[in-house]
C-alpha cells in the first residue's frame, strides 16, 4: 500500500488493533489494560516462570505446577506422570527455543516439545550414581546452535550435545569425591559472546565456552578486551544481562552505574540510574527483556519492571523510572507476534489487551542522516516482508524489515541523473518490482536490485515526477509536467498534455489520487479533476474562503467512498 506523504525524519507506521499492534505504545503501559489469568481461567499454578509462542500462535506458558498450552480461548495443561515422555519435574523454571519447531523446557532435566508433530523428549545429564542425578540435572541455562547442538548450564558443570542428543563434551566442576559432601553451586547463567563462543558466569567467575573447538577456559582480559574491567567478576557481583548476541546491559550493584557492551561494535556506554545502588533494585532474579532493537525492558529483582531504550548505534540508553506492576514479582515478559505483551508473575499471568492505537517507530540510520543531512520521507510502500521509503534531499529508496523495523539497503540512483535520488513517489510494478519517482520514472527488480529508467514522451531536461497513483482498473497515472496514463493490460504510456484549459490553473499536479467515482484529481495551487469517462479536465476547486490567509496550495487529500475530498 502507498500511503499520503508524511514529510518526516522518522518512519512513522500506525497499525490497526487486533491486526498490528507495537510495543511502543501511543499511551504509555497501563497496568489496568490488561487481563490476567490464573488458576480459575484454567491455569495449572499462578506461579508463571517463562512463556513462548509457537508458528501456529500458540501460548506456552511454564509454571511451578506444570506446563501450559493456550490457544487465546483455552488452557491445555501437561504434568509429570507416570509415562516416561512426560514432564521430569512439575516446576518448570525456565523454557526457550531450540529452533523453530523445538521448545525446551527445564527444571531438573530437560523436556523437549517439538511444537509442529507433538512429540516429547527428555535429556538428562548421565550420572554414575544415580541418587545424584539430581544434582547435575539441576539446569540454569540452555542455549543452542543454527546446526542442533544444545548446550546445557547446571550446577554441576557444563554440557554440550549434539544434534541427536549425544553428549558430545562434558565439564564437571566437582570431582569425584566431592560429588556427595559438596552442595553444587557452578553454574549461573550463560550468555551469547559471539557467533561460535558462550558466556559462563559462574561461582568462580567468567568462563569461555568455544563450540567449534570443545574447549572451555577461564576467561582472560585478552579472550575479549571490552569486557576485561568485569573479569573481577564475582567478587563484584555484576548482573550481565543480555540484549542479543554479543551485547550486553551489565549493573554495577554498589553503584548506579548501568554499562551497555557490544562487543561486535566495540561500543561502550555508561549510563546513571536513579538508584544509589543498582543491587537493592536489580540482581540475579532480575532480566533484561529485549522487545525490539532498541525498546527494552528490565524486570526489578523483587517486583515490577522498568522500560529503557537503547540507541544501537551510540549504545546511548534512556531509562524510564517508572516502575510497571509494582505489586508483582516479574519472571518474565515477551511480545507475542501480534506485539502484545504478555508479563508472567508469581500471581499469574497478564496479557496486555490490544484495544488501542499503536505507533512503531523506525530512525533513518544515523549515517545516511550525515551524509544527507536534510533528508526527508515522500512516500512509503509496504510489501509482505519489506518497507520501501522514499526520500528527498539524495537520500534514493530505503529498504526496512517489516518485522523488526531494521534499515536493509540504500537503492541509489545518482547514475542516471544529478537530482535521481530524490523520490517522491512509490508503486507496485508487479513481479517483485517497483515503479519509482525519482526526478524521471524508473522500475527497479527488488529481486537482483537492477534498476531500469522508463522513457516519458515529450521529456524535457528538469522535468520531474512528483506523484503516481494506481486506478481500480490497474492504470498507472503519472503527474509531472505532463500527466502520463500507463495501460494496466498492455503497460504502454500515453501522454495528456499539462498546459490545457482548466489544468493551468493549478500550476502543477503535486498530488495525485481517485475518487470514488473513478476519477482522477490532482492537487497544486487547488484542486482539479480529470473525468475517466470524458477523458477531459472538467472541475476546477482553487478558492477556500475559510482560510484566513487565502492560499491556494494543497499539499495532501484523500477521497472517501462517498466522494468526498
């Protein structure tokens, strides 16, 4: 869809509820906005540890009393029994993905849900003794690789396993003779460094797994420089929480400093928080919940949870000090695919209800806003997968994810012009293509990225685009110094002439639109309308009385359904 021109320095896209909500709110969060569940609506405990949303959009939800399933209507539960493929353990603390199809979940073991054929599994960490078992299957973390390794924290040491559940490299971090007089106490939590490497904090400090290698080691100041000044680590009990791979929010809990980390970058920031000690409000129970690349949310280490955002570009963050659900103990937060929020509590579960407007909002990359520092948005067209954002002042054609609202590629067209880059106008070509104005017409393959210019008759030098619209009969119609007509069926371009009759009069056709009736309007110094049926200039709107200071221009209209402008 094309949208009116918004002239913007930010993409600004506004989503209809219950179709595309966000999770930055045109409202701020409001605790009385959200429905809870618990144990009466058919949840097995009230005590919600993690959630997870499969491709069929259902809800799992862990809890201390079993696992759930929710289908927006119903809760299904699962528990230990007496069938080996069972839930090991009724309290589940924790859950997340091994890949797209595989849900894990885990307490003492690991329960192994492939969410698309229903089958179950458990994995345990072997043991000699098996009264001791649980000691080494006491999980504080899993994390997994693109290839199906899964890689296992517990208490008792470190494990790897292979695609198809063999254990491939195993760390102990007691011996033999400690096994029983010991209480085991090694593992705390891992984190993502990098592409091939895992972050261990551990009783004893951080530790580096390589998973390419198999090999484990504590680390050293030059295993990863940026993080050099935490290696004191435990003996300052940092909260290194991560944000995604290789970027981390780590707490100083004797100070109110907050460091961002993004070790693939090099970026390091320091930002102040209202706290005199982060430790009294963030701790080992606390976790940094990552809604997008740069909204993120911090749960308390005794209840509610705090929102900050973050620029990834500067690692500048922002931190709102107001404290959501302060009457909860906050386990976990996720944002389902429809960008509602879901918050799991030790008195159930809520989930936030997407009755309002919401606004998500994506920056121009800092560096393109240098190298053209009076760039502005014309236009916006939306595909599947993609947004497409026109830009005037030499920005060319900008490429977004749709879903995570993340810059892609720059289209560039100065090859074909000095002024080519500015675009102000974006329509479907067809067959994954864009028909594009930028100073002339021109269709670009969003497959390969070839760009072709199309040939306008009677085109002078200076001329230029500055709208194109698409009628109910798929006819492309093209306003510039001349209105051009593309055929729908056989895509050949006919030209009306501009300086005609009635059409002088507005100047120039800036906007360009259909009414309900078929026709076609365009706006410039007023208003003036080409009738389909005629095929003439017929009606002619250049005087708004109401206008204190009479001015003729008109920069934007839409025609509703029953003909109005």
């Amino acid at each position: 869809m094309s949208l009116p021109k918004p002239f913007l320095h930010f993409l600004i896209l506004i989503a209809i509820p219950m179709f595309w909500n966000s999770q930055v709110a045109a409202q701020d969060l409001d605790e009385s906005n959200f429905t809870r569940f618990t144990k009466q609506q058919g949840l097995s405990n009230d005590v919600v540890s993690s959630m997870a949303q499969d491709s069929v959009g259902h809800i799992w939800i862990s809890t201390f009393s079993g696992l759930n399933r929710f289908n927006g209507g119903n809760f299904v539960q699962f528990h230990n029994n007496n069938d080996s493929l069972s839930l090991p353990s009724e309290e589940i603390t924790g859950m997340t993905w091994l890949d797209c199809h595989r849900l894990v979940a885990w307490a003492n073991g690991l329960h192994i849900i492939n969410t698309r054929t229903g089958e179950t599994r458990n994995l345990f960490i072997p043991c000699e003794d098996k009264k001791l078992q649980y000691k080494f299957n006491w999980i504080m973390g899993v994390s997994s690789s693109p290839q199906g390794d899964i890689y296992i924290l517990t208490r008792s040491g470190f494990y790897h396993f292979d695609k198809n559940y063999q254990l491939v490299f195993r760390y102990d971090a007691y011996s033999k003779n400690e096994e029983n007089i010991k209480v085991f106490s090694f593992g705390r939590s891992m984190l993502r460094l990098d592409d091939h490497r895992l972050m261990i904090l551990a009783v004893n400090g951080i530790w580096y797994y390589d998973t390419r290698k198999k090999q484990i080691k504590k680390a050293e100041p030059d295993d990863c420089p940026i993080l050099a000044s935490f290696l004191n680590y435990p003996d300052y009990n940092y909260g290194i929480y991560e944000v995604s791979q290789g970027a981390f929010i780590i707490a100083n809990p004797i100070s109110d400093s907050l460091t961002y980390v993004n070790v693939g970058s090099g970026i390091k920031t320091v930002t102040r928080l209202p706290f005199k000690n982060l430790g009294d409000e963030f701790n080992y129970r606390s976790e940094v919940v990552s809604i997008s690349d740069s909204v993120l949310y911090f749960t308390g280490n005794e209840s509610g949870f705090y929102k900050m955002t973050i620029d990834p570009g500067t690692g500048h963050i922002s931190f709102y000090p107001h404290k959501y659900f302060p009457l909860y103990y906050c386990r976990h937060l996720m944002e389902d695919r429809d960008h509602v929020l879901w918050v799991a509590t030790d008195r159930g579960l809520f989930r936030q209800n997407n009755t309002q407007l919401h606004i998500r909002q994506a920056e121009i990359p800092a560096w393109l806003e240098a190298k053209f520092p009076r760039i502005v948005i014309d236009d916006i067209y939306v595909t599947k997968d993609k947004i497409y954002v026109a830009t005037r002042r030499n920005g060319g054609l900008l490429e977004f994810d749709k879903k995570k609202l993340e810059f892609l590629r720059r289209f560039s067209f100065e090859k074909f012009s000095k002024y080519a880059n500015n675009i102000l106008s974006i329509v479907s070509a067809g067959d994954s293509s864009l028909y594009i104005a930028g100073g002339s017409l021109f269709k670009v393959n969003l497959k390969n990225g070839n760009i072709s210019e199309i040939g306008l008759d009677q085109w002078a030098n200076g001329d230029w685009i500055s709208d194109m619209v698409r009628d109910r009969a798929n006819n492309l119609w093209i306003a510039a110094e001349r209105m051009y007509k593309m055929d729908g069926v056989s895509q050949q371009i006919s030209t009306i002439p501009y300086r005609i009759g009635k059409y002088e009069r507005v100047e120039k056709g800036m906007v360009i639109q259909q009414d309900a009736e078929g026709n076609i309007w365009m706006a410039g110094h007023g208003l003036i309308r080409y009738n389909s049926t005629t095929n003439d200039f017929d009606r002619v709107v250049d005087s708004f009385p109401f206008i204190k200071m009479p001015d003729r221009q008109v920069n934007s209209f839409i025609a509703d359904a029953k003909n109005n402008l």
